[in-house]
C-alpha cells in the first residue's frame, strides 16, 4: 500500500472514530484531493429561481438585488 494509500485510510478512520493529531493533521494537509467535480451550466439556478419568485410576490429585504446585478452583467457581456 501506498504511503498516500494510507494516510487516506487514516484518515478515514479517524474522521469515523476520532480527533486527528496535529501533526498527523499536517501530512493530511499536503494529499491532494482524487476527484474534483465540476459543473458548468448555461444558466445561473439561483438567478432563474429569484426571478420565478420575484414574478409571484415582492422581497422585503432586497437580499438578492447585488447577485441579480451582477448575473445580468455578465449575461450582457455572454451575449456580445
């Protein structure tokens, strides 16, 4: 096995049964992760959503106006 191989065996035993040390914290800190998941979309959920319940009723505290602002720009600039 590994040395890699084995500090993620570790680990996973540690986050199941207990505190990590720190200085077992620190080898863990240098492996990288396996996988890295990314996800591109053509549109923004969050913005379609606000928009949607912007449509049926009115904000009180306008939360979402700076985020709207800034999907519509960058809408703008895709669309050029």
């Amino acid at each position: 096995m590994s040395q890699s191989e084995e500090l993620e065996r570790q680990l996973s035993e540690l986050l199941t049964e207990g505190e990590i040390r720190e200085n077992e914290a620190k080898k863990r800190e240098r492996l990288s992760p396996k996988y890295e998941v990314r996800v591109q979309t053509q549109m923004d959920p969050i913005v379609e959503e606000t928009r949607k319940y912007r449509s049926m009723a009115r904000e009180l505290d306008d939360r979402y106006d700076e985020y709207m602002s800034k999907a519509d720009k960058s809408k703008a600039n895709d669309q050029r």
